[in-house]
C-alpha cells in the first residue's frame, strides 16, 4: 500500500506501516532541484495509528500562531486524508496473478 497525502505518504513493509515526510531540496551549485526526498518519521502498527502519527507530527510542526490557524490546518488535513482514502488503487496491467493449481493437478 502507497498512500500519499500532501507532503506525507504512509506505506506498508512486511511487517510495519511507514510514515513518511516528503523534504525538498534544490541543488546549490546548479539551482535544480534534487530528487524527492523521503525522511521516515515513524513505524506503526495500524493504519490509524499511522494517521494519528501524522496528525501528531503536523500538530507539532505547525508554525500556526492562534487556535484559529491551527484548527484551519487540520482541517485541511482532514479533508487531504478523506481525498486520498477516496481515490480509486492505480491497477497495474503488468502485474500477474498468483494462480494456485488444482489440487489433483501435477
């Protein structure tokens, strides 16, 4: 799983759930911009776990001066995590099945 919500994006391992902030950064010699840049901010268990992480990291990184602005952050969080639970998996047509043969099949 690979869901990306504005800067962040949480992605699945083996066993964990990633959450992950996206830095850009430019080159100073030429001025272009480097490849994205992905930093992990923390592992989790659960998918709400992980959203909680990022609402948390959000919370605490926000450079919001009133009760106001923060809660119009979050806000915009919120309707970010809605847009991107609600799109549709992108289907890879290169991507095979894994058929299981039957039983009595050798």
């Amino acid at each position: 799983m690979l869901l990306e919500i504005g800067r962040y994006r949480i992605r699945t391992k083996a066993h964990s759930i990633l959450l992950e902030k996206h830095y850009a950064t430019i080159n100073r010699k030429t001025n272009e911009k480097n490849p994205p840049d992905w930093h992990t901010l923390g592992y989790y268990s659960t998918l709400p776990s992980a959203l909680e992480g990022m609402l948390q990291h959000k919370t605490k990184s926000s450079e919001a001066t009133s009760a106001k602005a923060l809660l119009a952050e979050l806000k915009e969080l919120r309707d970010e995590v809605l847009a991107a639970l609600s799109r549709p998996e992108p289907v890879d047509e290169n991507a095979t099945r894994r058929t299981r043969r039957p039983r009595n099949a050798r």
